[in-house]
C-alpha cells in the first residue's frame, strides 16, 4: 500500500484486575504520520512519559522499529522496572512473532513503525502476568490494526449490546424491538418501588415515570427509579405541551433515557423538543393521544421522533372497544411507511412505534402482529397480585429470546461473526 495510506490503528484489553494491559497502537511508514509521531515521541520525552525502545533483550530490538509510551506516569523506579522489565520485553516479542507469523508483511519490516502506548496498573505486581498480558494484547492488537478491525458491521453490531467495563454502567438503547415499557402512573412511589422490584431481570424490559406519578413527586420520581434500576431504559412521561426545551433538561438532568411530548403540542414546540432531545443525547418519544392522523401531524415536523406512541387513555377505554383500539393500530404500519426512507445506514428503523391502552396478552399478539415495537402496559402489570408471572405472560408473547444479553460485558472476542 502507498506511504500516505500507511496509517494503521490497533486496540487490545487483555487480563484482569492490576495486571490487566491496555494496549493501543499505530502503525505505519517511517515516511508517513506514524513516522513523525515516531521521532517526536523519542526525542522529546515528557516528565514520567518518557519513550522507550521494544527490545527483546538489551540490544536487540524488533523489526519494524516498535516505541513505547507508558500511559501512567512513572513516578518511581518499581514503576520504571514493570514497563523496562516484562512490558517491554513482552510488547517486543510480540512484534517479532507477527513478523514470524506473517501478520506484519515481511516486506514492511525495515519501511514501518510502531508506536504503542502501553497501560501498567501502579498497583500491578506479578512480572508474569504484566508479560503474559501485555503479549498477548500487543499481537492482538497489531492484527486488529493489519485487518483494519473492527468491521462497520461489527460497530453496528456491538455497540448497544456493550458494557464497558471499568465504567460500571450500561447506558441502554432500544436495539432489539419489541420492548414492553411499565409505565408506572399510580401516585405512590412506594407502590411502583415494590412494582419494579419483582419485575424479572430482561433487556426487553423498559421502565415509564408516568405522568400521574411525576406530577406528585416531580423529576424526583425519576431520580428515585435510577437510583434503584441503574441499567434499566428509563421513560419519563411528560407530556410536554410547551416550553419543550426546559422539560427536555428536566429528564436529562434526572438522567432519564427518554421523555415524551404530547403530539397535541404546535410543530413548532415539537421541533424544539426533538431538537434538545437529539442535542443531549436523549429519546424523545411523540404521544398521538387524542391526534387524529398522525400522520398530517408528523409532516408538519423538520425533526424526527425516535419513537411514536398511539395511544388510548385510560379514560376512553371505558367508552371504546378493542375493535376501535385495533383500528387505531391499524397507523403502526402507516408510520413506518412514513419513515422507511429515514432508516439508519445500518437498516434499523430510525422511528419505533409503540402502542397503549388497556393491552394484556392477546392484544400484545395482536400489536406485535401488526409490527409494535414498544407495548406500553400499566395496570395489567401494576395492579397484579403476581408482577412477576404477569411481566413474564407478556414477554413470552415476544419474538425473540427474553433475558438480559449477557455476552457483551468484557473486553471483546473477535469471534466469526464480525
């Protein structure tokens, strides 16, 4: 390949607790930007960052020419000796079997280098696991760097189903529709708290701060359910109106994932709700409560909704039979028609529709069947004397496998299906 496209990046966490290496990587031309940065680096060291060479033993390094920068500062000789001792001979060994094994192309061995900046815990102390894992992630790293990995596919893939783990938190996204959102609307937080706490573990599972229960306690509603279910998608039921900008600050500074405007609201308030929504990085759900065509409704909107509710509420359901609510269902495929243009690049629905209003498990079928992909459910699941058996009725009407994916939480596999 030409010097200019000669830029290649390498990532890899291998190991576990102090020992554990981080290793990130460039590779390169020595006539290109890793070749600058190369030189850079090892003439002008920085206080506790200060470069050093790969070398297998003292006085014989590997080919391509391998720099490492140390992550943590190096405040002491026992700091020192852990990245001069097994690190670099580790890192160095491992840039001499990828020449070996023809990972790095023989033919680049005297036109590239590497630069790999290189984590040591300050609190790392087994010299065999330092080199162990730190070998280990190196070669990992350079193959990921020669195959250019991770595919745009595997981005797409992974990057909603992922837990990092040193952040200790998942932030949850609607991925993997359908989903049956709880909205909680009883006015007793210490009734929903019992509510949520027999709810059975499922990323399937989103959790709604309904209007009635924020009205009494305000975003505190919000705060209290977060405090309680960190990895939970949380949904909080404003049913904004006007001031949409505001009211989306409130739900992100409670650290809701999504809030919910009313679609009765003018276009122009929509607007600005989607718009600070998509701005912090928030879901901003659309209510069709009381909307005659949705549709007419959402073509008056420049932004675009992440989700579109259809709605009956509790006080219809009295005077409106199931045939009427099936009718309204009838928009679920109309909306998505509306967007199909509007997908993302990696074929998702960019606009989910969810249902409400009065669904148990034969009207979920009947939803699912006509393509929800959120059923909003309160007092089915709310007001049971058994949550859990009730949640799971409702779940297993789903498509799908119904627990939480628990495959994504450590540092990556780089199994076949890239």
């Amino acid at each position: 390949m030409p010097a200019k496209d000669e830029f290649l990046i390498g990532e890899a966490l291998l190991g576990e607790k102090e020992n554990l290496a981080h290793i990130d990587l460039m590779i390169g031309s020595k006539n290109g930007p890793v070749g600058q940065a190369f030189a850079n680096a090892l003439t002008q060291p920085s206080v506790g960052h200060g470069a050093l060479l790969a070398v297998i033993r003292p006085n014989l390094t590997p080919k391509p020419q391998t720099l490492i920068i140390p992550k943590v500062t190096i405040g002491n000789l026992e700091d020192a000796s852990k990245i001069f001792g097994p690190a670099q001979a580790a890192i160095a060994k491992a840039v001499a079997d990828s020449l070996e094994e023809g990972v790095i192309p023989i033919n680049k061995a005297d036109d590239w280098v590497i630069v790999v900046s290189c984590f040591i815990h300050p609190g790392a102390s087994d010299y065999r696991r330092i080199y162990q894992y730190n070998y280990g992630a190196t070669k990992l790293a350079i193959k990921r760097a020669i195959e250019k990995y991770p595919t745009i596919k595997k981005i797409f893939y992974d990057k909603d189903r992922a837990k990092h783990p040193v952040s200790g938190i998942k932030m949850p996204r609607l991925w993997r529709p359908p989903y049956i959102q709880v909205a909680l609307d009883h006015p007793s937080i210490d009734h929903q708290m019992k509510v949520v706490s027999q709810l059975p573990r499922s990323d399937r599972i989103i959790i709604e701060a309904g209007t009635p229960l924020i009205k009494k306690y305000g975003m505190d509603a919000v705060v209290k359910l977060r405090e309680k279910l960190p990895d939970v998608f949380l949904v909080a039921d404003l049913k904004t109106l006007d001031v949409g900008k505001l009211e989306v600050d409130f739900a992100f500074d409670a650290t809701a994932d999504a809030v919910v405007a009313s679609g009765l609201a003018s276009p122009v308030m929509l607007d600005k709700f989607l718009f600070e929504a998509h701005r912090v990085g928030i879901y901003a759900y659309v209510d069709m409560m009381e909307v005659d065509d949705p549709i007419v409704k959402l073509s008056q909107l420049k932004e675009i909704p992440d989700v579109v509710i259809l709605h009956r509420g509790i006080d219809t359901e009295s005077v409106e039979t199931n045939d009427i609510q099936r009718q309204k269902w009838a928009w679920v495929p109309k909306i998505k028609e509306f967007y199909k243009d509007k997908k993302f690049v990696s074929g998702r629905d960019r606009v989910l529709v969810a249902v409400a209003g009065g669904i148990e498990p034969e009207t979920a079928k009947y939803a699912i069947k006509m393509g929800a992909d959120i059923l909003i459910i309160g007092r089915y699941i709310t007001s049971s004397k058994d949550v859990e058996r009730s949640m799971r009725n409702l779940i297993n009407a789903l498509p799908g496998y119904s627990e939480i994916d628990l495959k994504r939480i450590h540092t990556d596999d780089d199994e076949a299906n890239k």
